[in-house]
C-alpha cells in the first residue's frame, strides 16, 4: 500500500466516523483527541513489545495472543495517519524531506 493510498482511505473512513459520529467543531479538540489516539496506540505496541520480550507477568504472557503485535504497528500508523490529516501534513511528502536530509547527513 502506498502513502497516497493509505491517505485515502484515511480520509474516506474520517467522512464515515463524520456520519456516524458527528463533526468536531472545535478543530483543536480534533487535534488533541487524534494526538491522544496515538499516545494510546504507542502504548499498547510498547505493551506487545514487553511481551515480545517476554517482560509481562506469566498469567498475562499465558492468555497473549503472538498475533497481536502486527496490528499494533499497524494502530499505530493509522493513528499518525490520522493526525496528520487532521493538522494537513502531507506524510509523503514529510517522509520524502527526512529522507532527503538523513542522506546528506550520511
């Protein structure tokens, strides 16, 4: 899947949350709610991490799925796709300009 796409589809499922939930009018709660969204997201993959490592107490390592930590990183990127569109940052074009400034730091 590419950046455009994902983007897309990012904002294709915003409109239907719109209609489902209704519109923020305070584009600032917007923000803070997508940047806490995320905080969230960044938490439960440092979790899957602890398990990963097997750094959880064994009654939780007993009753974890291995399949769980793909759909994490998955949460997670869906969650910085959200915010960026909520603040109008072009992820691709952001990649891009890091990228380009990684190489000409190496």
């Amino acid at each position: 899947m590419t950046f455009k796409e994902l983007s897309d589809f990012i904002k294709e499922y915003s409109q239907k949350l719109e209609n489902k939930f209704g519109k923020y009018n305070d584009n600032e709660k917007l923000i803070l709610s997508s940047a806490v969204k995320l905080t969230e997201e960044i938490g439960e993959l440092c979790a899957e991490v602890m398990f990963f490592n097997s750094r959880q107490r064994q009654e939780k390592l007993n009753n974890h799925a291995a399949e769980n930590l793909p759909a994490e990183f998955a949460d997670v990127i869906w969650a910085v796709f959200m915010l960026a569109k909520d603040m109008d940052v072009d992820l691709d074009k952001a990649v891009k300009m890091k990228i380009k400034k990684i190489k000409a730091r190496y």
